[in-house]
C-alpha cells in the first residue's frame, strides 16, 4: 500500500509538473499558432472561445508522466502498461488536433479512421490485461464479492469499456473545465480504491501490488488540478483530442485493472450522460422524423440553451459525479 505521503507527494509533483509550465506552454501555442476552430453548429456562445490555444492535453499528460515516474516505487510492472495506454490515446488525440489545426477546421481524423485507431489502441490493452497476471479475466460483480470470469469474452468486454470510455470523455470536453473537472473527481476515487485494496483484500482476491496504481491516480488528480488553473471558466487552453482520449484512456485501464468496471457507469456518471444523450437524440432525429428531445447534444449543451452558466454546468457535474463516487466507494468495500 502506498503511503498517505507518496500519494501527496504524487499529488504535488503532478500538479507542479503542470501548473508552473502552463504560462510558457500557452504562449507556445499561441505562437505556434495551435488554436480551437468551433463548430458552427454548436452553441453560439461558443463562437467566441474561437482562436483559444488548444492542444493542452500535451502538458497535462506530461505532467502525469513526469509525476507517476518519479513517485511510483512499487508495482510499476502493473503501472506501466497503463502509463502507455495512457500516452497511446494521448497520440492519437494528438494527431486528430493536428489534422484539424493544419487545415483550420473543427474536422479532424474521419469518424472510421479514429473508430480504426481506438480499435487497435484497446484490442492491444485488451489481450494485455487478458494475459496478465495481476489482472486476468475475471470481474468482480458488486456487492456479491464474488468473481465472473468472462474468458475469452473479457477481450471483447474490454474493447467496449475503453473505447467507451474514450468517446465518452470526449463528448464530455466541451464546456470549460468540465472534461477536466469531473475527470479529476474520478482520479481521486481510483486513488482511493487502490489504496483501500491492500486492507480490504480488494476485489481482486490476488496480491498484486496497488500502490503504485494509488500513486499513478494520484499524479493524475494533480495533474488535472494544475491543468483547470488555465482550463476553468473563461479557459486560457483547451486540452483538445489529446487529453480527453487521453483520459478516456487511463479511467478505462483504472476500472479494468481494479477489475471493478461494472462501477464505472457509476464513477463516470458525466461521459455515460454524455453519450446516452447523444444516442438519444441522434435516434429520435432518425425515427422519430427529424424530432428532437434536447436542445442540443450532448446534454451539457443542452443545458447551457436551456441558460445555465458553464461555471454552473460544471459545478453541477463534479458534485454529481463527487456523489456517485462515494457511492461508488461503498459498493467497493461492501
């Protein structure tokens, strides 16, 4: 089990790691002339945030990777393929902000070819956690304690819950600080789950080392609190494709790895609203003859026409997802 001090210590670097570059990385990209291009089919108040630096995800996950490497001292064989999952979709996120800067357009990798490359990035994480000791594939249903082994179908399983998670993350990101917001809520349960594994024999009946999954959770969370100075409302950076797959990524590998991703609904409350209501509403437009149920999709959107405030909009979300994590917390240790 990591120390109360490992995991602060994870904290600090991670959220020094972000905040003290953020200035000189917002110039940089300023410069560089990295900035957001908004659908003309979103919000109108959105037009506005045209011409804000984007890309930040780059610095976020550096900060996470800077942070977990230095403060991760145990379990790191488990830690790092979750590290280079992490850092994979951060790529890919990073290629689709590249294609959309260089031709100065909200479209970036066509919906298969990103479709394509989220389906490699898992299938690879997916046959890993498969073979893997510490891992294998069994999940463990919620209050019964007890184990369901999926066999060959947890590949499969687990295709789903990353590129889920990915995509949901994704929708998420588009209100000032709620990707990240609500992410770093999520950071700080996971820190909490793999540190109470070790004194509660975990769900995972298996004497795997969690601390340095506590750690990396941990760097995570700071990380996120070091990227909302520059990321909360008005934002001063956006993180783009590159951190929200990037944290899309590492949620996903957290709950797949603590071999609790049937709580994931639960503990990602914002990106499965997410993408309820885009499906939602892309269904009702298609058969129900171009007829809506929300204003607009996702549902956070919906909520800014409706005239909540993005400030509110993401108040709202981290205290809901704060409370759905606390029940998340309890179903664990039951």
């Amino acid at each position: 089990m990591a120390s109360v001090h490992k995991l602060l210590l994870a904290v600090l670097l991670g959220f020094l790691f972000t905040a003290i570059p953020g200035p000189a990385v917002i110039r940089f990209l300023k410069r560089m002339d990295f900035r957001q291009s908004e659908r003309q089919e979103g919000p109108p108040s959105h037009q506005k945030k045209a011409g804000t630096p984007t890309v930040g995800g780059v610095f976020l996950l550096l900060g996470w990777l800077l942070a977990s490497l230095i403060g991760v001292r145990e379990g790191f064989s488990l830690v790092l393929p979750v590290l280079l999952v992490t850092v994979l979709c951060g790529l890919m996120g990073f290629l689709d902000d590249f294609i959309k800067i260089s031709t100065g357009t909200s479209m970036g990798l066509l919906p298969y070819q990103k479709v394509l490359l989220q389906f490699v990035v898992s299938l690879l994480a997916a046959a890993w956690l498969y073979r893997s000791d510490a891992v294998g594939s069994a999940i463990t249903l919620p209050f019964s304690g007890k184990s369901w082994d999926l066999d060959f179908f947890y590949i499969p399983f687990a295709l789903f819950v990353l590129m889920g998670t990915m995509n949901g993350v994704n929708l998420t990101d588009g209100v000032d600080g709620l990707a990240a917001g609500t992410s770093l809520v999520v950071q700080l349960c996971f820190v909490i789950l793999f540190a109470l594994m070790p004194l509660t024999g975990g769900w995972t009946g298996q004497s795997a080392n969690y601390g340095g999954m506590s750690v990396y959770a941990a760097a995570g969370a700071g990380a996120l609190m070091g990227f909302l100075l520059f990321n909360a409302y008005p934002a001063r950076i956006f993180m783009g494709d590159t951190g929200s797959l990037a944290l899309g990524g590492a949620i996903a590998m957290e709950a797949l790895v603590s071999k609790s991703p049937l709580l994931l609904p639960l503990m990602a409350i914002p990106f499965v609203l997410s993408v309820l209501s885009v499906m939602i509403q892309v269904g009702s437009y298609k058969f129900r003859k171009g007829k809506r149920v929300f204003k607009m999709a996702p549902l956070h959107h919906h909520f800014e026409l409706l005239g909540v405030s993005e400030p509110k909009i993401t108040a709202l979300y981290m205290l809901l997802t704060g409370v759905c994590c606390a029940l998340s917390i309890y179903i664990f240790t039951k």
